[in-house]
C-alpha cells in the first residue's frame, strides 16, 4: 500500500524532500482525549464495621481482629479510642478495658481513616448458669446438671472465683456461666464458683454491684479505694486494667449484713502522665455471678 494513502488516511500531512529523499509525516498537533476511568476509592474516609471479634491484642502496639463478612480485618486501638462492653440481653455494662474484650464478642468499631479504632462497642452472649455435671478433658465439653452441654475453646478465658485459672477449675458440683458465641454452644468464656449453696436456674440473674467511689471520669492517685454496694454477704471481685495495657490489680472482698463493701487498691507502677484505666465489679452469689459494672478512671 503506498505511504501517503495510509498516512493521510489517519489524518497525517506527508511530504517528500527531494534534496534528502526524506519523507515528513505530521499531524495537527491534536492529541486523541484520555480516556476516562472511574476515581480511585477515598481510602482515608470513616467507616464503621461490624463482626465477630477472633483476636485482642493488648501491649505496645494494641490492636484487635475483627472478622466481617468472612474476611479478617486489624484495626489499631490508640488511647483515645473509646470501649464499651454489654450484656446483649440485659444490657448491662458499661466502660470496658482493652483486656476485658474476648474473641467471640459482637463488636461495632467506628474508625478514622488512619484505620484506627475510635469507638469499639463490643456485645456478649450469657447461655447459661448452672451446676456442673461431667466434664469431658478429652473434647473439652462440660455438661450441666440440667442437660444443657458447652464445648470450651483451647483458648477460653476461665475464672474462679473471680480469679483467673485454667481448665482444672471445671470440676463436678462447681457452678459455672458460659459466654458463646452467637448461634452456637461454643464457649469463649466461662465463670466457675465454688459449690453453690442452692443449685440456680438457668434464668437466674444477678444485678451487678455499684460502684460509689471513685465516681466515673475522676482522677485518683496510684493507691485509692473502691467502695459501692451489692446484695448482703456478696462476694465482690474488683479489677483494675489500663484500657490498652494488659496488666491487671484485683481485690476481693464480702459485702456487709447493708451490702456496703470496699476494697483498697495499690497500682504497681505509676504512669507517668494521667493515663485511663477502667475499674469493674462483680458480685458472686449462691453460685451466680453478675455483670460487671464499671467507671473509667484517670490514674495520676
């Protein structure tokens, strides 16, 4: 095909110089329009995601794993994000630190666009309260006395008497309360007491303690009391966990013939600026035991 029908056909000029038997071919100078594509997505915007919670990491760098849709997802907690913890029947709860999460909660995270957590709204689930009947080491199945059967999880957080332990706490005649997952009999987390004096129903419940002092928002010193009110002769359990850290300071006491109770708490080490830590209460009786109830503090 010859040069110049090809080259005019798209629009080129073309022209011979006889002295160099140069052939010049030009356009216009327009250029075609670029082509157009849709805008890259905003990835510095806020969003809010909702899921299950499959991992809580507390320390230097805290951050937690939420799993939304099938997919896992790590958010980084700073210290100003804001937690909270509920009861999704009772909704009871409150002020809740980093440490006090567990994988199987509910959890609503509102984040800035530096995929950081602003605001993590974190649910449980209680099935059940009862005595215990068997307990199976073998596939880590506990059975109550009212039929009803739990299969722990290798990584359930267990408590004793408001104490943290391990799975020798699940014992035959003990009474235990067991956190699962939505929809299933797994448990992520389990209360034991020792040998109730009257065997509860799975509907019992029990109010959470109050908490007078310190009020919500103080600021106290490393050494203070916590003083509030239960139900006469309860057993009270006070925990106090920095909202990011993991160090925790219990106590434990037994409410008055009036309910009035109170413990002294000492801090290991003293922050060096106001930093905020989270003081929760439970209440332990006849083998039940309560939803927390809590304030955030400021530890000067």
């Amino acid at each position: 095909m010859p040069l110049r029908f090809i080259s005019e056909s798209l629009g080129a000029n073309v022209q011979w110089v006889e002295a160099s038997r140069i052939i010049l071919i030009g356009s216009s100078g327009a250029s075609p329009p670029p082509s157009t594509s849709p805008a890259p997505a905003q990835s510095g915007a806020a969003q809010t995601i909702t899921g299950r919670l499959v991992a809580v990491n507390t320390g230097n760098n805290p951050s937690i794993v939420v799993r939304s849709n099938g997919q896992d997802r790590t958010v980084a907690v700073v210290p100003g994000t804001v937690i909270f913890r509920y009861n999704s029947q009772s909704n009871a709860g409150g002020s809740a630190s980093l440490g006090s999460l567990q994988r199987g909660d509910r959890v609503s995270v509102e984040m800035n666009g530096q995929n950081e957590a602003t605001k993590i709204t974190a649910t449980y689930q209680v099935a059940a309260s009862g005595n215990i009947a068997t307990v199976n080491g073998s596939s880590h199945t506990v059975t109550l006395t009212n039929g009803q059967s739990f299969a722990v999880l290798p990584d359930a957080r267990i408590t004793l008497n408001g104490q943290a332990a391990d799975w020798t706490a699940l014992q035959n005649g003990r009474s235990a309360r067991f956190f699962v997952i939505e929809g299933t009999n797994q448990a992520y987390e389990v209360n034991v007491v020792e040998s109730a004096a009257q065997t509860p129903s799975p509907s019992s419940t029990l109010t959470a303690p109050t908490i007078a002092t310190p009020a919500n928002g103080a600021t106290v010193g490393s050494a203070f009391s916590v003083q509030g009110a239960a139900q006469p002769r309860a057993l009270v359990v006070v925990r106090t966990q920095s909202r990011l850290l993991g160090n925790i300071t219990q106590a434990q006491t037994t409410a008055d013939s009036s309910g009035r109770w109170k413990v002294d708490l000492n801090l290991p080490s003293v922050p060096l600026v106001a930093f905020p830590y989270v003081v929760s209460a439970v209440e332990i009786v006849n083998g039940v035991q309560s939803d927390p109830s809590s304030v955030e503090v400021s530890v000067d």
